[in-house]
C-alpha cells in the first residue's frame, strides 16, 4: 500500500503483527524492552504485508454481523443505511435502565469495528492513498479492542437472558456513513475515527455516573480511558496536540459529554 | 521536533481560560450538593466500617502489586496504613482527597521535571516540554475540582502529595542526577507514566466506590484524560528506546515516518487495568 518515499522504520511485519496479537489477546503491558528491540528489528514493512493485514481485519469485521443479515461495510454502502433499525426503536423494548445502555455501547462498538473494517478495506482498494504502517497498525489493533467491547457489552446482554446486539447504533450510523462518503485520505479518515471515539468515550463517561450496578458501571469506566487512548494516538498521526481538546485544539484537563448520545 | 512552541504556548494559555468556563458547570453542581452535604456527610457506621474493610483489602492488595510501593517496603505501609481505622469522613470525601494527593504528586513531579534541562531546557525536545507544561497544569485543575468537591461535601482540602508515593519519587527524582541526558529523560518519562498509571486506574476504580453521582461524573471526566497522558508517555517511551527521539514531532509527515509498532504502542489493553489503583482511602486527610 505504502508509496511513501520518506524515511520510515521498515521491519518485520510479522513480528508487529504477533505483538499486536500478543496484546490483544493476553492484555498485558508492553515491556518497553521488548517494544525497543521490536522497532529496531523492523524490516521490510510492504504492500503485500499490510494487505493481509488489512484482509483479516475485515474478515473479523464480517464475523460480527452475523445476525443482521447482509450488513455491508461502510465502504460498499456509503449511500445505503448500515443500521437497519429505526433510532426511534433502539434500544429494543425490554431492555431499560443498565440493560439499554449495554444495548447502546454495544451498538457503538459495533459501528466503530465496522467504520474500522471499512477504512482497512477502502485502504487495501487503494482509495485513500499512501497508508502509513503506523495507521494500519492502530486500525488493525483498535478494530480488535471495539469488538472486544462489544462482546463485554453483549455478554452483559446475555447474562440477562437479553439477545446480544449486532446492528450498528442507528442515531450515529447515518451520519458516520454520510461522512465517510467523503473520505479521500487517511487524514480524513482518522478525524472520522476520532469522532467516533469521541462519541463512544463521551457516552461511557455520561453514563458512568448513571448507571445502576457495580458491574456495568467498572464496565463502562475501563472502557472509556481505552477509547480516549485511541483518540490520542489519532491526534498524534495527524499533527495535533495529543489529547482532549476543543474544536480549534485547545487542549482540555477535563473531558466534555456535549458529543454522547 | 519542529512542532511550534508559540502556538502551543498560546494553546495553554487558551486551555486555562477554557478550563476556568468548563470547571463552572462542575462547581454548580457541587454547589447543589452542600445544601445536603450535612445530612449525608457521615455515613452510617455500617457503611463506614464496610469502607473500611474493603478497603484494607485493597490497600493490601494494590501494595502488593505496585512496583513503586514494593521497592518502599510494602508490607510496613500495609500495617502504618491499614492502622488509620476510623473513616474520620465519608468514603466519598476520602476518594476525593486520595485523588487531589495523587494529582499534587504529579504537579510535584512534572515541576521537578521541567527544571532539568532535557526536559523543560534548551536541550529539550519542545513536544515534550509543552506536553510536561500543559500535563502539569491540568493536574494542578483536577487537584482543585477533588478539593473543591471535597469541601462541599464539608470535607477538608488536600493540598499535599500521597504519603505513600512520595519516597519513591524522591528516590527516582534523586537518581536522575547522576544520568545522561539520554537515561534521564527515560527515568522521567518512566516515572510520570507510573503516576499517570496509577491515578487513571485509581480513578477508573473508584467510579465504582464513590456515591454520588457528582463525584463519578468527576472522576470520569478526568479518567480518560490521565490516561491519554499515558498513551502518549508509552509512545515517547518507545520512540525514546528505540533512539527515534526525532519523531516526537507534531510536524506534518511525521506520522509516514512512525514504525508501524507505534500505531499501538500508546493502548495496550481493550480494557483499562487497575492493579496499579491506590487504596480509595491512602490519601484521606488524617
């Protein structure tokens, strides 16, 4: 994918991919050691590699609408609605209080994985120019750690005898698909991506403070520091101060709830 | 590297008036709270004692896995610490107080920081020294929204560090004399990063623990935010060790240059731990 002619660390993409594989899997810190030899040892990044990255990432997105029916990626959809529920009908009937808000994170994470697969997906087409190896890793890896959240939040459902949630959330959805139609470039696809993450952080924050049980409340509250991570990290790829801030960059001690839903 | 320095000055001083208008709303509703705060500001014995013990276990437990704590001799804390019986105020008082001795740590740390030359001197990578600047002026704004909330709840402020924290920071601050510029600015990085690790997972932990609404609404506002300060110390860290200080830059292309480890380097975990928590009551005004 990479055209890039600028100097980059270029390694083994295979030993990127097992850590990133490592942490998602295992949940452990990375020892900075082992992160220090990893990005001297690098070699070889290429087209080809970040392909078959970028082909798994969507595989895995595909696993999660089982369920819905055909759900199309945002990419072959830009003009279609990928959630087919009405937001006036979401959460379904039946689920209230902690249950409905489980229902709505899970409907977040689900929109998140599938704008994630469908960037990776726009991105192997060649549809958004030079792919920085950095950005295919954090894609690849933020993609895992949504659907994680989903599966939490739909393992809460289903200890409640509550079917799980495979649809995107239809208030954010329409807007999401709106706006990654006009995605040409990875910058505009990261700012996409960190109004998503906005959006999901904000919402676990506002409802932090609602929440009834114990259990969803340690939910919500480990999750919500997780997706303002990927919000930095998103600020740092495009330039910007690497943290909370506001519309025009002034960075924020206190993170704001104006964007949940 | 090439990041301007100006603009980013002018961006702290904005966030400061910022901060001011967005801390107003959070000062209005802890002012709706002191017209209750005598009814509710003991909590029942019951309750207290349930504190208590719970959070003995935890201070046993978070003792235990604290690499910082370990090296100060965790077992005569666990003992000096768990002594302090009597909750002398409410379990949401002493989570807020616990929280604004963690943030004055880090006000501490951060300050001592910038005084050295490869972080806050003319040898410094500017990114870095903005980012110790700004990161430390928000700690010294969360230090005053737990003590505000604190004192609402007719709690006292906390105005000094965690007890428990601070010799090892001497410790690590006492080490750094003796190091290269190289080596200390890794023992900086590393040493803020435990903090910030601390105070994220604490936070996140007592979101839990606190009761009032008020209180988890301000410490989730602050949560995500110490831990984005850790994203962004791991990917300093990692760029550091890996002798690539030049692409800690917020200059356009630097994100084609990053190897391909640093798009996850910064959120090494789906879901945020909390090993590294403080007791909620370690730093309680005694």
């Amino acid at each position: 994918m990479s055209k890039n002619k600028t100097k980059k660390y270029e390694g083994s993409e295979h030993e990127l991919r097992a850590r990133t594989a490592e942490l998602d899997e295992l949940h452990h810190d990375v020892g900075m050691p082992a992160m220090a030899e990893a990005l001297a040892g690098m070699r070889g990044t290429g087209r080809r590699t970040f392909l078959m990255g970028a082909g798994a990432a969507v595989a895995g997105g595909a696993a999660l609408a089982v369920g819905t029916g055909a759900v199309p990626t945002l990419a072959a959809a830009s003009t279609r609605r990928l959630s087919s529920v009405k937001a006036s009908a979401f959460p379904p009937k039946g689920l209230k209080g902690d249950l409905a808000v489980a229902a709505v994170a899970a409907s977040l994470e689900n929109l998140a994985v599938f704008a994630y697969s469908a960037g990776l997906t726009a991105a192997t087409q060649g549809k958004l120019g030079t792919v920085p190896p950095a950005v295919a890793t954090f894609a690849t890896t933020v993609k895992g750690q949504h659907q994680q959240h989903a599966a939490a939040w739909n393992a809460v459902l289903k200890s409640n005898g509550k079917a799980p949630v495979t649809v995107t959330n239809p208030t954010v959805t329409p807007t999401v698909q709106s706006d990654f139609a006009k995605v040409t470039d990875i910058a505009g696809l990261a700012q996409l991506a960190v109004t998503l993450e906005t959006i999901a952080a904000q919402t676990y924050q506002a409802e932090t403070s609602k929440l009834k049980s114990s259990a969803a409340i340690q939910l919500s509250s480990s999750i919500q520091p997780v997706e303002m991570q990927h919000t930095a990290i998103l600020y740092y790829v495009l330039g910007m101060y690497p943290g909370a801030q506001t519309s025009s960059g002034t960075p924020l001690a206190f993170n704001p709830t104006s964007m949940a839903v | 590297m090439t990041a301007d320095p100006r603009a980013l000055t002018e961006l702290l001083e904005e966030s400061q008036d910022l901060q001011a208008d967005a801390l107003r709303p959070t000062h209005e509703a802890l002012g709706e709270l002191v017209e209750t705060a005598h009814a509710q500001r003991e909590d029942d014995a019951a309750a207290n004692l349930a504190f208590h013990e719970t959070h003995t276990r935890g201070l046993t437990s978070s003792l235990a896995g604290t690499a910082l704590l370990g090296a100060a001799g965790g077992a005569v804390l666990v003992g000096a610490l768990a002594s302090a019986a009597a909750a002398s105020s409410s379990s949401d008082v002493q989570i807020l107080q616990t929280a604004a001795s963690l943030e004055n740590l880090a006000v501490s740390t951060y300050k001592t920081a910038l005084t050295l030359p490869y972080i806050g001197g003319s040898s410094a990578n500017p990114v870095v020294t903005k980012f110790a600047q700004v990161t430390m002026g928000q700690h010294a704004q969360h230090a005053e929204a737990f003590n505000s909330a604190a004192k609402s709840l007719g709690g006292k402020a906390q105005t000094k560090p965690d007890a428990a924290f601070v010799p090892v920071v001497k410790k690590a601050v006492a080490s750094l004399g003796s190091a290269t510029p190289a080596q200390g600015a890794l023992g900086v990085v590393a040493l803020a990063l435990e903090l910030e690790n601390i105070a994220a997972g604490t936070y996140v932990k007592d979101t839990v623990l606190a009761k009032k609404e008020t209180n988890k609404a301000l410490l989730a506002s602050i949560m995500g935010i110490e831990a984005q300060h850790v994203s962004v110390l791991l990917a300093v860290q990692a760029l550091l060790m890996a002798g690539a200080p030049q692409l800690i830059s917020l200059s356009p292309g630097t994100a084609a240059m990053l190897p391909a480890a640093a798009g996850s380097v910064g959120f090494p975990n789906a879901f945020y731990k909390t090993n590294s928590a403080a007791p909620a009551r370690q730093g309680a005004v005694k």
